[in-house]
C-alpha cells in the first residue's frame, strides 16, 4: 500500500476547511480547533482531498436552477445557524454598507433595468432599506420563572426560505428580506421579477462576496438568475423550502397561498387619503405630493385616491397647485384614463393600469395628451367625477392622483373604504379632529393608517419605527421585521434553575 504524505494531506484539508462549503457549509467543526490540524484517515485518498478541493469554486449566488440553489442555500443555512449572533449581525451589516456606499451605482442599474420610478428615489431608496432593516437585536426572547423552574421562548430560525420580489423595488426588498431573514438565522432563495433579475442577481453576488470574505460562507442569498412563472412554482413546491415569502400582485400571492406551505404575503394596496375641513390645507397638499409622487407612485402604500369633503374641496385643489403639482381639468383626467386605465372585460375585477405608464415620470404621462409639464413637477392631480371612477378604482402606479368631492365626512371615509377594495394595506387622514381620525381607523381596518403625514412617513419614511418593503397586508404579519421569519421555541427546566 503506497504511503500517503499525511503532513501534505492535512495542509490541504485545512485549507479546503477554512475556504469551501462542506457538509459543515464553511464552518469548521468543533472537534477542529482554529489552530488545530484536522484529523485524516491514514486510509483517506489524494482523490477525496482532490474532491474537496473541488468545491472550492464559489458560486456567489447566481444559480440557473431551483434544485441548485435550493441546496446552496441548505447548506449556506446549516452553516450560519452555527455561527453566533454577533456573526449573524456582521452579515447583516456588510448588506447594510453595500447599499449605502454604493447607493448610487446601484439605483442607476435598477432604473436602467427595469425603466420605471424616478432615478434619484431609486437611489434613495437602497439607503432607506439598509437604515430601516432590523437586525439580531429586534429578535425578541421572553423568559418565565416560577416555583416550578424556568421556561424561556425564543425565535428560531425556519430555514430556507423562498421569496419572490417586485420589478417595483426589485435589489431594496431583497436587501431588506436578507437582513431580517438571515438576522433570524435563514438562508435564502429569490426568484426576482423578471424585470429586475439582473439588478436582483448583482445585488446579491455582492453581498455573498463580502460575506463570504468574511465569515467563509457562500450563498446565503441564492437568487434564480433566469426566473419565470415555473421557478416560482418550484420553490413554492420544494420540499427543502420551509417558508414562502411574497412581495407582488394579486396572482404571485395566491399562487403563494395555494402552495400548502406557511405563507407571509405583502399584496396590493389602493390607499386611499381623505381630508375634511378641519385640515391644515398646505401641510396636506405638501405630504400628500411627497407621497403619491414618490418614485412616481410606485410604493405600494403612495396616496392613490383623494377624497375631501366639499366644503374645502376648492381650497384643497389650490393648496395642491401652490405645493407644486399640476393640475388637469376634467376633461383631460377622462384623457388620461383613456390611455392609462385598462378596463376590465369581467365587471368584478377592478380596473388595471396600463403598463407602459406605470412607474412614469409626470412629463412623460402629460406629454400623452399634448401637455408640456414643467420639469420641476413631480405630481399630476385632477377632479374625476365620482368614487367609481376608473382612475380611483384602479391601482395605478403613477404620478396622477384623482380627487373626488365628497358630501361629508361620512361620505369621504365610505368611498375611501369602497376604494381600498379590503386589501387592509394603507389608509391616510388630514385632520385635526380626534374623533375623525378614530372613526375613520376602525372604519378601514388597515395595516398602515397615517395622521397629518405622507403616507411614506407609516413606513419609516420620516415617522417613528422601522420600515420595510415588504409589508404582509394579505397574511396580516404587518411591517416584517426578523421575527416575522422564525419559529416560536420554547425550552423549560422543571423545578430547578430558579436561583431567587
């Protein structure tokens, strides 16, 4: 039997050890020191070294098949469940720092990709993804002592968990998801929209890299870099995926649903904002451009229907023109809707936007119709004839907000239900009346209900709290932070441990 060069053999395995994904997904066993030689087998062949050597090819992230990337992130899971919480946060933070330092570059592949929104929001909002994302310190631990011991509750990780992201804010739900699902202990797999694959998968190839060089894990965020409708339905069926995630429209969500998994599902939203006549005029025109304008409406929780009472309807139009948005007459909203609105051939559907138009900026929209909009206007806004109106009814994704005069009070907070169409998702009031604004939050029954701010503001976009892009309105988990990603633990010690 030809004698094996031990010391050669054991240099190798350590390195293979420190570099590559085993079964141990990069982490050294705990019966191998940091310092300690591994122990081989005086019968472990050069051919086994040479296929550990082998794995050493790092994949980043990017995988043409589900099964791929499913596995990868199984064994990238394995591996950082291991690790500690203060190894956890460092992930969550080189996530963090790729997406302020390099914001810019970034936003601009995002908007190059996927041609909607407006560019400087684009930019804008990878920052506020990774200054609003929670870390390890959001995961909540609760404990019980007693007569008869101690029992404490934890949040553990699910572990691989499939999400499908929007063309809307395709890299800032991903960046997001990534901290909170790998803050809980998670590894992912993403089957982005087909619009924003390629910033999805560069997103993500940086984020792997720098953590790889940095905890010697690789694919912790595995993204599909060719997605389609059946990549979707893979993950939604692999048996190695424990969790669903879902950030988009009506289908992908109940798609998500009928999968026969635990489903946490941010849907659709038509938020609606209603004014009476006790509001401060300027400050509602002022919040109410800054966020139906944001990112040309792209935000599924942007103002998308006014409603204000008739007694200072006039007044509010005026405060909107002072505040900078452009106003249409009648006939050029029926114009609009004409080009914009696509109506339904099935009366319970609801009108759709058309797609060339979403995400446009105002100038490209008014120029439709033969309008020359100044190139400082962020918003579009006209009076429409009723509650029913096409405009109102869809989710329009678009600089364009229809108002609607309203009788009262009553009759602004009906046809704002009426519009929201039971998504729970967002609802927005100007007020100064306390019990206006209670009336009209236990009328709507949303997720995010916003008083005298822009509807940005429910989100950690200049109100309290934390944010996030994927806000859970259809399975009712609200604003995800990582404990939205875990599983309750319980572990108890009977009559014993109570040390008072």
């Amino acid at each position: 039997m030809p004698q094996v060069n031990e010391q050669l053999v054991r240099d190798m395995v350590q390195k293979v050890l420190q570099h590559v994904q085993s079964g141990w997904g990069g982490r050294v066993p705990p019966t191998v020191g940091k310092n300690a030689s591994p122990i081989v087998s005086a019968g472990q062949t050069s051919q086994s070294s040479a296929g550990m050597a082998a794995q050493t090819c790092q994949r980043f992230g990017q995988f043409g098949s589900v099964a791929e990337a499913v596995e990868a992130a199984r064994v990238a899971q394995r591996a950082i469940v291991h690790r500690s919480l203060a190894q956890r946060e460092i992930a969550c933070d080189l996530i963090r720092q790729i997406c302020i330092n390099q914001a810019d570059m970034l936003g601009r592949m995002e908007m190059e990709e996927t041609k909607i929104g407006h560019a400087a929001h684009k930019v804008e909002k990878l920052s506020i993804a990774a200054n609003c994302a929670n870390g390890t310190k959001a995961l909540r631990t609760e404990c019980f002592s007693g007569d008869h011991g101690i029992t404490l509750e934890e949040r553990g990780p699910w572990g691989v968990i499939g999400i499908i992201t929007p063309v809307t804010h395709s890299l800032p739900t991903l960046a997001v998801n990534a901290v909170n699902m790998i803050a809980a202990g998670n590894a992912v797999v993403c089957n982005p929209h087909p619009g924003g694959k390629k910033i999805a998968a560069h997103g993500a190839k940086l984020f792997n890299q720098a953590i790889y060089e940095k905890l010697g894990i690789d694919n912790l965020i595995c993204v599909i870099t060719e997605p389609t409708i059946e990549s979707a339905d893979q993950i939604f069926k692999h048996p190695d995926v424990d969790l669903i995630v879902v950030t988009g429209g009506p289908a992908v969500v109940a798609a998500a649903l009928k999968s026969g998994k635990r489903a946490i599902c941010a849907g659709p939203g038509n938020p609606p904002v209603v004014v009476d006549d006790s509001a401060d005029m300027d400050n509602a025109a002022r919040c109410i451009v800054e966020g139906s304008s944001y990112d040309n409406n792209l935000l599924c929780l942007s103002e998308k229907e006014a409603f204000v009472v008739d007694s200072v309807f006039d007044r509010m139009m005026d405060a909107m023109a002072k505040a900078g948005a452009y106003r249409l007459t009648t006939q050029q909203m029926e114009e609009l809707t004409r080009i914009c609105i696509n109506l339904p051939k099935d009366p319970s559907h609801h009108p759709t936007a058309n797609k060339k138009f979403i995400g446009a900026e105002p100038q490209t929209i008014g120029a439709a119709i033969g309008l020359t909009i100044p190139a400082s206007c962020r918003l579009l806004f006209g009076e429409v004839s009723s509650n029913m109106h096409p405009f109102v009814q869809a989710e329009q994704m678009m600089p364009v907000l229809p108002f609607v005069r309203c009788r009262d009070f009553e009759q602004a907070v009906e046809f704002a239900k009426q519009a929201e169409h039971g998504f729970r998702h967002t609802a927005v009031i100007h007020s100064k009346l306390v019990d206006h604004m209670t009336y009209m939050g236990k009328e709507m029954n949303t997720t995010l209900y916003i008083k005298n701010g822009p509807s940005t503001a429910g989100n950690g976009g200049g109100g309290e709290g934390y944010g996030n892009f994927s806000i859970a309105c259809s399975t009712g988990e609200g604003i995800a932070t990582p404990n939205t990603y875990t599983r309750f633990r319980r572990c108890t010690m009977v009559d014993n441990l109570r040390i008072v």
